[in-house]
C-alpha cells in the first residue's frame, strides 16, 4: 500500500484510537480510584488499629501496676507474718519456760518412796569432781547448718579433748569406714567424698554413739548379744584396747534412735557411757568410765526416760537428754541428772533447738568449744551453747 492509501485512512482510524484512548484513561481512572479507596480504607483500620493497641498498652500497664502494687502489699504482709510469727514462737519459748512440761519421771508414790530411800542409801557415792568446772547450758545462742552429707543417720565430730581441726565423719548406723577432712572449710566445702581420707576399721561399728577423744577413736562394736567399746588410735590405725561393757541385756539407750545401745560421751570431767538394760527399761544409765583402761569407774540410774528421746549428752558432770516425738518436731532438753548433785533437776533450764529437719541421730558436745556437732537426716550443724554457772541457775 502505497504512503498516499495510508495518508487516506488515517481520518478514518482517529476516532477508533480516541475511542481506545478514552476507554484507557477511564479504566486508569477507576482502578486509580479503587487504589484510593483501599489506601484509605488500610489508614482508616491502621490508625483504628493504632488506638486499639494504645488502648490495649494503656490497660496492660494499669494492669502491671495493680499487680505490682498486690505484689508489694503481699511482700509487706508475708514480711509482717514473719515478724508475727517469730514473735509468737519467741512468746511459746518464754511461756513453756515459764510453764516446764511435766517431770520425766512418772508420779508414783511407791516408787517415790523407794527413790528416796535409794537416795539416801547413795548419799555418799555421789561423784567427786575431778574439775571445777561448774557450769550448765542455758540456751542455744546460735545454729548453722553447714551442710548436707550422706544419710538420714550418722555423726560427725572433733576430738573433745585434743587441738586437732580435723573433722570425723560416719556415714549411717553400721559401716566400717570413716572419712577424714583435714579442717572444717574442706568439710564445708568439698561435697565429694573422693576429697577425704579414708580410715578402715577393723570392725564395723553399730549405732551412732561413738567419740574421737585425744586421738582415739572409741566406738562400739556388737557381738551377737553384747557390745564391745573399742578403743582404736588414729595415728598408726591400730586396736589399743578393747572391753565387753558391763551391762546385762542391754536395749537401744534412745526410743527414736533404735541402733544405738550405748552411747558414748566427752565432758570437762572425761568419758562416759550412757546405755540403758532391761532391769530398768524406762529409764537410762550412765557410766563414768576410765579413757586408758576402759574400765567402768562408776555407775548411776537416772530418772530419764528413754521414751521419746533422741539423744544425750554430759556438759561439767550432768546428763542432758534431748527429746522429740516420732513425728519430728522441736527438740528440747527436758531431763538433766547431774551426778555430782549440785544442779537439781527442777533447777535446771529447758533447753530448746530450733526448727529443723527431723529428728537428731546424733549429738556431740564439744568441752573445749562449747558448742554441739548434731547430724539431723543428713545434715550436719553446729549449735553453739549459752553457758552459766549452776549456782546462777
């Protein structure tokens, strides 16, 4: 086709290309428009958005806030139950001091009467003081729990007598090894046995009453039906002397410790042995006996029971009995025979320990320290005595 046939046929193909035109920007037009709805309609819901969110912040944080401010008045009001509490426990205290419990020996007239006749008959066998040591217990001015090592029942101990800062473990009722730390932060410290020396017995012990005195070990040993007192020294590991106490049908000394028989124990006045017999089943015994020769140098029944008791220890010539109940609770010294008879019992001042665990397994009275190794369902604390002297009492 020729340039003039073209020329010809533009006048008819204008108005089809503004027709395709128009059309165009109409179509521009409406999806422009659509466009400008929809952004405006995205602004309408995002600022709407906006506020629901502001909104929604404001009310979190008011929320935050109240609870903040319950929180803080709960702190306040646990903090006022405590103090409430504490001084509720320092008023029992004061008041079961005030009002002792019952005397721990039951009122029997007959039996009175035989314990006085008794008493009068021994009136010259009382104890000669080798010391003039003349104090007694009249509080526990301060517990630490130093941690948590082995089983519910052990002990763990110094030497009463000698300056050795060594510490003496037994894990449980029946073992034969002991463990060794050289001071009390390694014991603090180390929670792995691997970190101790290690001393094999050659006989395993039984119960919880053994002592480390002036570098012997004494513990007790059970032969079928009687039980042998021990005497190993811890220098060169060996058997220095050995004795089958002199007890006939011997009975666990402590009704909530059943595995100890026969309790051994250090004061400013020596060693004793506190054991209890059928002869006597009620009530325990004690035994002053000879560190060299193991021999029983003297011996006393005493008005404190066995039931419900969990320990026992001498401080200046006086039995102090612990007691608790089979379902722990507080412990307290609510028996104390002194052999010299210069402390009465109902002169004597109740002793309470602490809330703790359970039940104490053992009980050590450290003369040159004034304080109690105690070994209560695995841990071990320290609870350091308040001293007077019993003419003061």
């Amino acid at each position: 086709m020729g340039p003039w046939r073209c020329l010809l046929l533009l006048p008819l193909l204008a108005p089809a290309l503004r027709a395709q035109q128009q059309q165009f920007m109409e179509y521009v037009e409406r999806r422009l428009t659509l466009l400008e709805e929809r952004i405006s309609q995205w602004h309408d819901q995002s600022s709407r958005y906006s506020t629901e969110l502001r909104d929604f912040k404001n009310q979190v944080l008011g929320m935050l806030e109240a609870a903040e401010k319950e929180r803080e008045a709960m702190r306040a009001e646990a903090e006022s139950t405590a103090v409430r509490v504490d001084r509720l426990e320092r008023e029992v205290d004061y008041l079961e001091t005030q009002n002792p419990a019952p005397p721990c020996v039951e009122v029997d007239e007959t039996l009175m009467d035989k314990q006085v006749a008794t008493a009068k008959q021994r009136k010259n066998e009382k104890y000669t003081k080798l010391t003039d040591c003349s104090d007694t217990i009249a509080s526990v001015r301060a517990m630490k729990i130093l941690k948590r090592f082995g089983s519910a029942s052990g002990l763990w101990t110094k030497d009463a007598a000698g300056s050795s800062e060594k510490i003496y473990v037994f894990d449980g009722t029946a073992n034969d090894t002991v463990y060794v730390f050289p001071r009390m932060r390694e014991f603090t410290l180390f929670s792995a046995t691997r970190k101790a020396a290690r001393i094999k017995l050659p006989y395993p012990w039984v119960g919880t009453g053994h002592l480390v005195y002036d570098g012997h070990l004494y513990y007790i040993r059970q032969q079928g039906l009687s039980f042998q007192v021990i005497k190993f020294n811890l220098a060169n590991k060996t058997v220095v002397d050995s004795s089958v106490f002199p007890a006939e049908e011997q009975i666990p000394v402590f009704g909530l410790s059943p595995s100890t028989y026969i309790e051994v124990s250090a004061d400013e006045e020596g060693l004793w042995a506190i054991y209890a017999t059928k002869e006597d089943e009620k009530n325990m015994c004690l035994a002053k006996l000879d560190p060299a020769s193991l021999d029983i140098e003297q011996m006393w029944d005493t008005p404190c029971p066995r039931e419900n008791a969990e320990g026992a220890f001498v401080v200046c010539g006086a039995l102090h009995v612990v007691y608790n109940t089979r379902l722990p609770s507080r412990a307290r010294v609510q028996c104390v025979f002194d052999v010299s008879g210069t402390l009465a019992p109902e002169d004597a001042s109740l002793v309470y320990f602490p809330k703790r665990y359970g039940s104490h397994a053992s009980l050590k009275y450290s003369p040159r320290e004034r304080q109690l190794y105690a070994w209560d369902d695995g841990y071990q604390i320290i609870y350091r005595m308040e001293m007077k002297k019993k003419l003061e009492v």
